[in-house]
C-alpha cells in the first residue's frame, strides 16, 4: 500500500519541477523577443527591463534544481524516472544559458542607441531571434509531449539558424567595409547576433535532450552545423 503512495508523491513533486521549467521558458521567450525589439526600436526602457527580469529567470533554475535535488534525495527515483529528473536538470540550465544571452543582448541596446544605426541590421536581427525563439518553444513543446519527431524537427532548424547568422554576419561586413565609421555599432551587432545564435544551440540541447529521455540514448549522428564566418559553433 505504500508503494502507490510513493509514485504519487513522486510525481506530484515532478510535475511541479516541470511546471517551474515551463515558466522559465515562457519567461526566456520574453526576453529574448523584447531584447531584440528594443534593439530594433532603440528602447532603452523595454532594455533595462529584460535585463532586471533575468534574476527571476536565475531564481527559478535555482527552485528547479532545489526540487530536483530533493526529488534524487527522497525519492530515489530509477531509470526513466532518474532520466526525467535529470532532463529537467538540464533543460534549466539551458533555459539560464540563454536568459545570459537575452540580458547580454539587452547590455548592447544603450551602447548601440548612442551610435549611428546600420541600415537593416536590427530588423535581420529581430528576425533571427523569433526564429530561435520558435526552436526553443517547440522544444519545449516536445518534451511535454514527449514527442521525439518534433524534437528531431527543431535539431534539423539549428542548421536554419545558423546560415541566417552567417547572412547577418556577411551583411555587417559588407557595412564594415563600406564606411569605417560602422565598425563600431557592427561589432556589437555581431556579438548580438551571436549570441542569438548560441541561443539556437541551447534550444537544440533542449531537443536532443528530449530524444534521450524518450529513447533512453542521445542522437549518434553529429548535430547539423552550418558557420563559414570562421569565427566556431
């Protein structure tokens, strides 16, 4: 009669751990979206908010990983269960990765609003983030349904991802080159859009992580990469 009692316990404290993930996401998905907006818009305000919001986004990795450890310490869950415990572990701290990136990106707003623009640099960039921000809600999408295709899907899209960076990085050249005094403003711009980038690899870690959890093994071919900038994944 205990042992029902157990599960239950331990699943009722599971689907807590992941709703705080799923919260965390929602709220890395804001910034990332609102960073890139106040990049395009010059919105220094919408800026200093996506940069203040990411202690609540730290906070709640810590939460997580408070839980999960409890969840390892007491009720010392095996096999799938443990993989799930761990895939949370881990989904949290790529959602923090890339809520670092979302407020490093919003740091570069009040430097940039003080410099010439680039023509159609920030909306490129714009475009970029909601593309990365689609892989990461789908990713998250996939672990709540378990759903391994999709999760292939938005490990297939980081090679998307990455040729709409190296086409941002080839247009901030080209800037470059053109009139030295966009050097400045580019370089920021194309740590911006690295950094949105490496978002994209974060969300695909979300993916392959998902592949694990229902297969019991992480993907054996080599994740699909695209960088002719030169500069690394």
């Amino acid at each position: 009669m205990t042992t029902p009692h157990i599960l239950s316990a331990f699943d009722r404290d599971l689907e807590a751990a992941q709703a705080l993930v799923m919260r965390m996401g929602g709220l890395v998905e804001s910034a990332l979206l609102d960073a890139a907006e106040a990049l395009d818009t010059r919105d220094e305000d919408l800026a200093v908010r996506v940069r203040t919001g990411d202690a609540a986004i730290d906070a709640l990795e810590e939460q997580i990983n408070a839980q999960c450890a409890q969840l390892l310490a007491l009720r010392g869950p095996t096999a799938s269960d443990l993989r799930t415990v761990l895939t949370v572990m881990k989904i949290a701290a790529a959602l923090e990765r890339a809520g670092d990136y979302a407020k490093n990106m919003a740091k570069r707003t009040a430097v940039l609003s003080q410099m010439s623009q680039v023509a159609g640099a920030s909306g490129s960039i714009r475009r970029l983030a909601k593309a990365v921000v689609q892989m990461l809600t789908d990713a998250l999408d996939a672990y709540i349904r378990r759903d391994v295709k999709l999760a292939e899907d938005v490990r297939n899209r980081d090679r998307d991802v990455d040729q709409m960076y190296n086409s941002i990085f080839r247009e901030l050249l080209t800037h470059m080159m053109e009139d030295p005094r966009n050097i400045g403003p580019c370089m920021h711009l194309h740590f911006i859009a690295k950094n949105i980038e490496r978002v994209g690899d974060h969300a695909t870690s979300v993916a392959e992580q998902v592949i694990y959890l229902v297969t019991g093994a992480l993907p054996e071919d080599e994740r699909p990469k695209v960088d002719s900038t030169g500069t690394g994944a």
